[in-house]
C-alpha cells in the first residue's frame, strides 16, 4: 500500500479518535459538573438547616443569660436592700447612744458642779473647824503641823528601831548558824581519842620484898631517892604498890624511870641511884625534846625556838582534869587551823597560837600568875609574832582580844576540853551532877518528870500539860537554863529539852 495512502489513513484515525476522546471528555466533565452542583446545592442546604439550628441555641443562651443576669440583679438588689436597713437601724442605735451620751455628760456636769459646790463648803467648813481649834488647842496650824510631824518621826523611828532590831537578830541568827556549822565541821574533822592518856604516878612492884629494898637500911635508899629525884615516895600497906608525889610532873616521869630502872637492875644502893637518876634525867630530856618537835610536826608549825619546843615537850607529862595537855594542844591546834580556814583567818598564827596556848602550864608551878599571862610572856621572849602571843594571853579572856584569831583559839580550847571523853570525871562527881541537873529541873512547878541524858549533856522534861501551855513551856526551858548556868559548872554546854503532850486514852470492852 501506498505510504502516502497510509500516512492519511493515520491521519484520519488520528482525527477520528482525537474527536472521540474529546466528545468523551465532555460528556464527563458535563457529569461531574452536573455532580458537583448537586452537591453544592446539598452543601448549601444542610448549612442553611445548621444555621438554623445555630441562631436558635444563640437565642436560647441569650434568654438564659439573661434569666440569670435578672436574677442575680434581683439578689443584689435584695442584698442591698437588707444592708440599707441594717445601716439604717444601726444609724438609728447610733442616735440613740450619742442621746444618752449627752444625757449623761449633763447629769455629770451637774454632779461635777454639785462636787465642786460641796468641795468649797468643804473646805469653808474645814477652814472654820481649824479655826476652832486652833481657838480650843490653842494652837496655830502650823504647831499642829509640827507636833504631828513628831509623832510621826517617833513612830518612824521605832519602826526602824525594831526594823533593825530584827534584822539584827536574824544576821545573829545567822551568823550562829554559821558559826555552828564551821566548828561542827572542824569537830568532825579531827580523829581524837575518847580517852587522853593520863600521867601515870603509881609504880607497881614485883613482889612486897622490894619496898624493904627500895627503903634500904634504915632509909638510906628512899631518902637517896628523894633527895635525887625532888618526889616524894609513899610507901604504905598497898600491895605491891609505891606512890609517887610531886608536883612537878617531869621529875615525877624521872622518878618513875629510875626506879624501874633500879628494880630491874636488882642493885639498889645510893651511889647507883644517883646514876641511875642521872640516866633518866637525860632519857627524859631527850623524850621532852624530841616530843616537842614531833608535836610540831605533826601540827605543820615549823621554826619554833628550842626552848619553846623543850616547853611544849614537857606538857607530855602534864594533865589537867585527867586530860593530857599536850595531846589537848596539839587538838587545839588542829581545830583551830581548820576554823580559821574556813573564815579566812590566818591559819599558821591560829594553829600556832592553838599549840603553845597552854605553854605557861609548863612553868606554872615554878612561876607565879595565870599560866595565859605566863605563856604570853615566854612566846613574847622568844619573839613569837603578836598575833600567836595574843592567842596565848587572851585563850582565858584575862585580856582583849587583838586579833581575829584569839577567839579562835578560846573556842578551839573550848572544843577539845569539853568534848566527851576528854577530861576525867569521878562516878561521884559524875552521878552529883546528874542529880543537881535533874532537881533543878524538878523544882519548877508543872514538871511530871526529868531525866538527865547524853551524859548531863541534855535534860529531858516532861510537864502537866493542864497546868503548863506551849507559850509556859518556852518559857520553862529559860527559866531552867538560867538557873543551870547560875548554879552548876559544867564543860560545854547542856541543852533543855521540855515536852509537853496531851494524849487522849480509851479502852474497847
């Protein structure tokens, strides 16, 4: 086939299907088109039945909103309306108040000028009753004045006086306890004996043959003896006995240590006596010296002068009231350390004072006067510090206290005598004061019984208590104390107990 008749065959078909796929094309977009309206105008339409449906719940919500809106305007307004009558109601309160407010400042204001009305005829009244009498006293105003004044100041000055009196009393109070609290406790710190020692002045013998030894031929010994030692020897019917007197308690010691020494020996003669006297006088020495020197170590006072220590030594065989003095001295000494250091008091003069306080007692049957005055002048010699020499003078009172540690030493002194167990007492004497103590108390009227106890340190009595009251029992116990102390002599002190009870018995049958 021709190609040219092909090419136009193409071109024809070309064409034809070109015409066709358009006229197909058309006819779609026709049908979408035509779709498209459709659903436009279905679009449309259920918006418009939307918007309806939207203006209708906007017209609803408008109502409510307003519904509400009324009805809050309508609470509000009935709020208000309450709140305007309580304001006017309180308003009216208020009226009312400042009414009676100005209904009162009247009544005051007249009550004021009725006070200052009655004042002045108060006061023209007081002027004529002055007046009068100033007429009837014949004095002026300003007498009276004075005269009250007076009275006043008195009255004051009593008050004061009694002020004091009784603060005075209370610091005494006070300073008593305290007082008694220090020497309690210095007395509890110091461990001393119940019994002092006592200077032994009987010899006991082995057998009755040695008195015809130590009396010798026709006394030739004894008289040796004596005249060696300056004691006398009494020998009598006592068994295996010989007394020793003299009133020097070192040649007393001497004596007692030569003639144990002589009854050891076996050889009893006058020339051996005198040697054996010899022995035990320097024995003895030594003893005195090296006492005297353990006694003031033992008391912490160092540096005291020889002779004063062979002084001090020598109160080893001295005793006052069966009490040795210088196991007293040396308590003296302790408890007045201890006083004086819990008062701040000079603690070396007072335990110095309190050891050599009885040092007089050495000499004192060698030396006229007070063993306080003697002691003083022999610290005095040995240029002692005043304070220690004053200690010594004044521990009897014989003269002022000039320093603070004098009355230490006194109520040291005091302490370490009449504690108990430290001086001897007979059973006579001791059972005559007992006695004494319980028939003064019995001598008073309204005492039922009395007992004398703590060793006639304490009367216990008991009264009628329908014949004596509490305010007579006080009473009682003065009158008793008083009486004591008038007519017994006793070491420390004794206290006065009075009981007084009422008891109320019955029996169940």
């Amino acid at each position: 086939m021709d190609p040219v008749a092909l090419a136009l065959v193409a071109l024809v078909g070309l064409a034809v299907g070109v015409g066709l796929g358009f006229a197909a094309r058309s006819q779609w977009a026709n049908q979408s088109i035509k779709a498209a309206t459709e659903k436009a105008a279905r679009i449309v339409s259920d918006a418009r039945a939307q918007q309806k449906d939207l203006i209708l719940e906007a017209k609803e919500e408008k109502i409510r909103l307003q519904r509400e809106a009324e009805d809050d305007a309508r609470e509000r307004r009935g709020e208000l309306t309450n709140l305007e009558r309580r304001l006017h109601a309180r308003d009216e309160q208020l009226d009312q108040r400042s009414d009676m407010l100005e209904q009162r400042d009247r009544k005051l204001l007249e009550k004021q000028i009725e006070l200052d009305r009655g004042r002045d005829e108060l006061e023209k009244l007081n002027q004529e009753r002055i007046v009068a009498l100033e007429q009837v006293a014949h004095l002026s105003a300003e007498d009276a004045k004075g005269i009250l004044l007076e009275a006043i100041r008195e009255e004051a000055e009593h008050d004061a006086v009694k002020l004091a009196r009784s603060i005075e009393r209370r610091a005494r109070d006070e300073a008593t306890e305290k007082a008694r609290d220090i020497i309690v406790t210095a007395m509890q710190r110091v461990a001393a004996d119940h019994t002092a020692e006592h200077t032994v002045t009987v010899v006991h013998l082995p057998n009755d043959e040695m008195k015809g030894r130590i009396i010798g031929r026709e006394g030739r010994n004894i008289r040796a003896l004596e005249q060696a030692t300056g004691i006398d020897l009494i020998i009598d019917d006592t068994p295996e006995t010989v007394v020793l007197s003299g009133f020097d308690p070192v040649r007393r010691e001497i004596a007692r240590l030569s003639l144990m020494k002589l009854m050891g020996d076996g050889r009893i003669h006058p020339g051996r006596i005198e040697e054996v006297v010899a022995k035990s006088r320097a024995e003895v020495d030594l003893t005195i010296r090296q006492a005297g020197e353990q006694a003031a170590y033992d008391c912490g006072v160092p540096g005291l002068p020889p002779d004063i220590l062979k002084l001090l030594g020598r109160l080893k065989f001295r005793t006052s009231y069966g009490q040795n003095v210088l196991q007293h001295s040396m308590e003296t000494s302790f408890l007045a350390a201890m006083i004086a250091s819990e008062i701040g008091a000079d603690v070396m003069a007072a335990k110095t004072g309190g050891l050599l306080h009885d040092i007089g007692k050495a000499v004192d049957h060698e030396v006229e006067g007070p063993h306080a005055a003697i002691g003083a002048s022999i610290a005095q010699k040995s240029e002692l510090p005043f304070k220690v020499v004053n200690c010594i003078a004044a521990h009897h009172q014989e003269v002022e206290y000039a320093c603070l540690e004098a009355p230490i030493v006194q109520v040291s002194d005091a302490i370490s005598a009449s504690r108990p167990g430290a001086r001897g007492e007979t059973m006579e004497t001791y059972v005559k004061r007992l006695e004494d103590l319980q028939g003064i108390a019995d001598s008073f009227t309204g005492v039922e019984k009395s007992f004398a106890v703590q060793a006639g340190r304490e009367v216990r009595i008991l009264v009628r208590p329908e014949e004596i009251d509490d305010l007579s029992a006080t009473r009682l116990a003065r009158d008793i104390v008083k009486k004591i102390e008038e007519q017994l002599t006793y070491p420390g002190q004794i206290k006065v107990t009075v009981i007084r009870e009422t008891r109320a018995v019955e029996y169940a049958k």
